[in-house]
C-alpha cells in the first residue's frame, strides 16, 4: 500500500498519516472479523469507518489545505447541535 498512497498526495505529512491509518485499519479489520460478539464488534466497526473518513479528509486536504478549517467548523457546530439537545 506504501507506493499507493505515496502517489495520491503530494505532501509528505499527510501520506505518512495515510499510511499509518491504514495500517491501523488493515489491524482493526482482521480483528472485527474474529470477534463473535456484535457489541464490540460495532465499535470495531465504527472505529474503522471513522479511520477510513479520515483518510478521505486526506486526500481532499492534499489538494485543498483549507479544508481542514472547514472540518472543524463544522465539528465543532455538530457539536453544539448535539449539546443543545440535553
């Protein structure tokens, strides 16, 4: 996956990032699939989906660097949302 990744971005940082995630992923993966009980296996399952989104923040923030801003306004509005609610 090294060679991959390395030619989808353009800044060192952000395939090491990748890279890593990726990793983490591949990881996460082989032991949701082992695992018999659904409750941890959700969360092994939402712990890959938020790895994998972030990977695609990556990508688009390879190219566009601004949207990193836009992510954590948007976050922390998300946020505020969910606080308004209790």
């Amino acid at each position: 996956m090294s060679s991959s990744s390395k030619s989808l971005f353009t800044k060192t940082g952000l395939s090491r990032q990748f890279e890593f995630n990726s990793s983490v992923l591949n990881i996460l993966g082989t032991v949701s699939k082992a695992l018999p009980e659904h409750s941890v296996k959700d969360s092994l399952n939402k712990a890959i989906t938020t790895l994998a989104q972030r990977n695609e923040l990556l990508v688009i923030a390879d190219e566009e660097p601004e949207i990193f801003e836009f992510y954590d306004q948007r976050t922390r509005a998300k946020n505020l949302q969910v606080s308004n609610l209790f």
